[in-house]
C-alpha cells in the first residue's frame, strides 16, 4: 500500500504542476510566473504548519520573509514598468 501512495505522490503532483504551470504561461508573462514558483517553498512551509502541525524556525520564517518581499518587489517593478510602456 506504500508503494500506491508513494506513485500517487510522484505521478499527481508532477501532473499536476506541469498543467497549472502551462496553462498560466498563457495568461500571464513567462518573468512572472518564473518568479511567482519561487513562492513554493513558502507554500509547502505553510501547508506543512497547516497539515503536520510543523513549526517553522526562525532561519526558516526569516528565509520565506525574504522570498515573499522578493517576489513583491519584482511584481511591483513589473506592474511599474507595464504602467509606463502603455
């Protein structure tokens, strides 16, 4: 019964990830969504708290501070810079 769930595990997400990745490519610009997947660590931590009742540390809540106001700076550039060209 491992072995199922471990499969599951590999083949859902995998699928899972790869069709949500694709289908926002064509919605929103490529530099954003490549920016915006650097989030997922911050996800997964959240989601770990969340489900496993597992506490981040301070070095880890210090490292999802610095990725979520990097990827707000970046997304505030970019609507900036849309701003202008249009």
């Amino acid at each position: 019964m491992d072995w199922v769930w471990f499969l599951a595990l590999a083949i859902f997400p995998t699928i899972g990830g790869h069709t949500v990745y694709n289908w926002a490519l064509r919605y929103v610009k490529t530099m954003v969504v490549s920016v915006s997947i650097l989030g997922e660590p911050v996800g997964a931590t959240i989601l770990a708290f969340l489900i496993f009742n597992e506490a981040p540390g301070p070095m880890q809540l210090l490292g999802g501070l610095v990725i979520i106001a990097g990827i707000f700076i970046f997304l505030t550039a970019a609507r900036s810079e849309n701003s202008k060209a249009a």
